[in-house]
C-alpha cells in the first residue's frame, strides 16, 4: 500500500521536483482553484501570480518538515497536498512521476494539479493531509490583557526603506512619534476587534501582525509584526505585500487592512 515517505526530504521545492513550466502551471493552478487574488497591489512584481508562487514553495518547505508526501508502493508517483481547494470545496493536490532526466538529480517530475476526485489521484490508497502550522488554537488570537513592548528605534532604523515614499525623508524623531501614535491606535482598535490581529507563520513559528496606519486613519501603511511569550514583543514592521505572502500561508487572510 501506499505510505508517507519515510526519508528526509530536500527542503527546497525545486531540488524536490523538476517543473520546467512553472509559470504555467502556476497559472493553471490558480484557474483550478478558488478565487483569489494571488497579485500584489502595493509592490511592483516582474512575474504572475507572485503570492501563489510563494504559497506553492513555501508550503512544500512544511510538507517536507512533515514528511507528508505520498508515495505509490513502486516509487512511480507521489503526491502532497497543496491545501488549496476548487470553487466547490475540493481538496487540490500536487501529483509527481518519477524523472526519466538522467541528467537532472531530482528524483521527481511534476505532473499535473488534481482534484480529489480525478481517475489521477486514484493511483494513491491513501491521501496525505495539509501541512499544520499550529498546536494550540489560542497563537493566532490577539491577547489583550497582554503587555505589548515595541523597539522602535529598531523597527525604523532596521526598515526605512519599507516606510511610504512621503515619509522616507522624515527624521528619525519625527517618525517615532508617528510611528508611538500608530501603534497605541491600535492597541485601542484590537480590543474592539481581535480579527484586526492577523496571525502569520514565519521561521518556524506564529506571529501576530497589526495594522501601522501613519498617513491615514482609514489605511494601513505596513505591519507591525509580533512575537509573544509572556507579553508581546515588536521589533519589525512589514510591507503590506510581505505580510499577505506570510500570513497567506496559514489561510487566507481578512480583507478588513491586509490587502495584496
């Protein structure tokens, strides 16, 4: 029957598989899914689809980390679970052949995307789950009762360059005041909304990401990102489209500021 592999997988996608047609794929993956806005809005991009593309990789990195790929009892084929789903709520699967390019060093070769219910998929007795990001539900709910310490001296000499155009030229003062006003908004707007918190999966771990309005009260100019122990700590902030590509991995995030 077939089982989970049992080895260490590479951690990168590409030294998993071989996909020459990536874009394409990607594309077409993105036409098989659900709906959703998988371009940035905020950043120049010089490809399609950026945040799928990230998504595809980056899951694979936790699906390797899980080692739930599915292999058929030959060693022909295998599959993984792309956590995505079709517009009426079918699981979408990544399925691989085994790579007849002697010259290529990896052992798989991507094959198609695939519904549940395609004849494709039948070649696996057993379907592996999604990647899991998180154990205790409680990680991506805000905590209000919680101290929040912020460095933000830190978070503007370390991301400057991520500040809006009309602000890049303020002073380092003029900006932690700005910045000291943002956050304790919205210490003020989580209390009254825990979803204003958006929980993102990064280096192994959840953080919380909160909205950093400087210019305008009705719009979010980056994110403010969050570690938790015992209290909250802050020491960086986010572009708007680097956080959607973080928190995207988890699920997709509410529209009420994070927007790609």
């Amino acid at each position: 029957m077939d089982t989970l592999t049992p080895y260490d997988l590479p951690e990168a996608f590409f030294n998993f598989a071989l996909m020459p047609k990536f874009d394409e794929n990607i594309e077409a993956l993105a036409q098989m899914a659900e709906p959703e806005e998988w371009d940035y809005k905020n950043t120049p991009q010089t490809t399609q689809k950026p945040i799928l593309k990230n998504y595809i990789r980056y899951t694979y990195k936790k699906i390797a980390e899980e080692k739930k790929v599915a292999v058929t009892k030959d060693e022909k084929f295998a599959c993984w679970n792309t956590g995505l789903i079709t517009p009426h709520q079918e699981p979408i699967y990544i399925l691989f052949e085994e790579n007849k390019f002697q010259d290529r060093q990896s052992y798989w070769h991507f094959w198609k995307f695939a519904r549940r219910g395609q004849w494709e998929v039948n070649k696996f007795l057993s379907l592996p789950e999604m990647a899991h990001y998180f154990d205790d539900p409680a990680s991506l709910v805000y905590d209000t009762r919680k101290e929040l310490r912020a460095n933000i001296e830190h978070i503007i000499a370390d991301n400057r360059e991520r500040f809006p155009d009309s602000l890049k030229g303020q002073t380092d003062f003029a900006l932690q005041n700005l910045v000291t006003g943002a956050i304790n908004t919205v210490k003020e707007r989580v209390k009254r909304n825990y979803k204003t918190a958006i929980p993102q999966y990064y280096s192994g771990s959840i953080q919380l990401l909160l909205p950093l309005s400087l210019t305008d009260p009705s719009k979010a100019d980056l994110a403010l990102v969050e570690r938790f122990h015992e209290f909250y700590r802050a020491s960086t902030c986010l572009t708007l489209d680097m956080a959607y590509n973080n928190a995207r991995q988890l699920a997709r995030p509410d529209r009420d500021w994070l927007q790609p």
